[in-house]
C-alpha cells in the first residue's frame, strides 16, 4: 500500500472520527434538552397541590357550567342573524330580566334545546320503530321546537309579567294621584307608591328613581320605563306626562283624568273576561261533563231495556 493511500485512509478516519464526535455530542446536547424540556412540561401541566385545591373548591358551575355556557352562548351568537341579540335584549327586558338571565345564556339554551329536539326526535320515533321517512319527519318537526323553546320561555313570562303589571296599575295610580294631590312633588310620590307596592310595577318604579337619581332625566326615565313593557295603559301614562311637562300642565289634573280612565279599563277588561266565560265552558262542557251526564242518566235505563229485551 502506497503511503499516498494510507494519507487519505488517515484523513478519512480522523474526518469520520470528528464528525461522529460532533454528531454524538449533538445527540446527548438534545436527548438533554429533550429531557429538560419533557419536565419543564410536565412541571408546567402539573400544578401545584395548593392550585388544584384552590380550583377544586370553586363551584361547579364556575368550572364547568360557566364555560360551556359561554362557549354554546358564542357558538349560538356565531350562527344567529344579526340583530338576534338586540332582539333578545329587549325579551328580556320585558321579561323583566330574570336573575341569571342574559343574552349568553339564552342562545346557549337555545343550542342545547337544538341538540336535545334532534336527539329526541330520532329517539322516539326509532325506539317506536317507524320507518326512516317518519323520523325524519319526527326529528324536523321536533329540532327547531327544541330552538324556540327558550324564546317560548321568555314569551310567556313576559305575557305574565305584563298582565301583573296592568292589575296593578289602576291602584298605583291611585296612590299616586292621592299622594301628588297631598302636596308631594311627583319624585316622591312615585317613591312612595314605590315603597308602598309590590310586584313588577314596584320594581320598574325603584328602577325609575334610581335612573334620576345618577342624572337622568324625569321624561327620559319614563320613556325607558314605556320601552321595558308593553302594556298600553302605562305606555300612555308616560305619554301623558311627557306631555304635561312639555306644555305645562298640572300633573295633579294628569294622574286625576289617567287613575278615573284605568279604573274604567280595568272594569271593561272584567266585563270583557266575564263575556268569555260561557264561550270558554262550552268545550269542557260537551266533551266531559255532557258524557258523564249521559252515561249516569241513561245508563240504568239501557241496562233495564237490554236485559228486558233478553228475557
């Protein structure tokens, strides 16, 4: 072997020598860095025992119910027309907005009453074992019932707030015109009639003063009162006020004419439910107590004739 051979066999060795001493020196810089790194990261998803008792003592519904509403709530906002959250702010207002009730929370129920009329739509009808045209009939009929049920919801307790709110009206009015009528100003009337009252007409009368109070202003307060309901005989009692202070009318002569004019409303609407009263029977009256009837007066007779046909 020539020595220019045995220099290049020489040169390649100490080549390959250094490269695999570099390359060996990398390999144990990262398998360290590896290691370093895997337990940065599992001392960073490890917590702390103090961390996790102090998490696992907020209720559960901060640390479940809380998120999945508010990730359902944004998912439903996301899939929602444009103007579904000013329309579901104003429900809840006449709702008289129920505590825990906000615009989040109703779309997610809404998602969730989606999912829930879907999956008991396809249930039923296979449970019953119906044909694959049945259930989808089923479940088209069932889903979007599921998405409108919190829209229901608040419908109807809206409609029951508005009702308590027009019984309630006449007798606040009332005690209202016999307090201005005293010699009180118009803020402390309404503040005792307020005080002096219970239900939803107090409430949105506390809310009214609390609204003068941080500098709103008396006709302002009470054009937002007339937009949180929507019963007509308080929409025109604000009407009547804006008015009077406008041109300068007694509110004396104001709240005398509006209290005489609910007290006849109020009698109307009685006369007008006592004229339903006969319409309303009818029904129950042919469908239930019309065959009761029958079977209990006829009965004996066509046993008696059966058995004398028998015999």
């Amino acid at each position: 072997m020539s020595q220019t051979t045995l220099l290049v066999a020489g040169l390649v060795a100490i080549f390959a020598g250094v490269v695999g001493a570099i390359m060996s020196f990398g390999l144990a810089a990262s398998d360290r860095q590896q290691v370093s790194r895997s337990l940065a990261a599992l001392d960073a998803l490890g917590p702390k025992p103090e961390a996790v008792r102090r998490e696992l003592d907020r209720p559960f519904n901060e640390r479940v119910v809380g998120p999945l509403v508010a990730r359902l709530g944004r998912l439903g906002n996301r899939f929602s027309p444009r103007d579904e959250s000013s329309r579901l702010r104003h429900k809840l207002e006449l709702a008289g907005s129920p505590l825990r009730w906000d615009v989040e929370r109703v779309l997610a129920f809404k998602v969730l009453g989606l999912v829930a009329g879907l999956v008991v739509g396809v249930t039923i009808p296979v449970g019953l074992g119906s044909s694959l045209g049945v259930t989808m009939g089923v479940a088209i009929v069932f889903t979007p019932l599921g998405y409108f049920v919190p829209d229901i919801v608040l419908y109807q307790a809206a409609y029951n707030r508005n009702e308590r709110i027009q019984r309630d009206l006449p007798d606040s009015m009332d005690l209202l015109t016999i307090s201005v009528e005293a010699g009180l100003p118009f803020d402390s009337a309404l503040s005792q009639v307020a005080r002096n009252t219970r239900g939803p007409l107090a409430d949105e009368l506390f809310r009214v003063l609390q609204e003068m109070q941080i500098g709103l202003g008396r006709i302002d307060a009470l054009r937002a009162l007339a937009e949180r309901t929507s019963v007509t005989e308080l929409r025109g009692f604000v009407t009547a006020m804006v008015q009077a202070d406008q041109f300068g009318i007694p509110i004396a002569n104001v709240l005398r004419v509006q209290s005489r004019d609910m007290r006849v409303k109020r009698t109307q609407r009685a006369e007008e439910q006592a004229q339903k009263v006969p319409v309303k029977i009818l029904f129950p009256l042919i469908f239930c107590i019309l065959p009761a009837l029958f079977v209990i007066v006829m009965g004996p007779a066509a046993i008696s004739a059966y058995h004398n046909l028998l015999h």
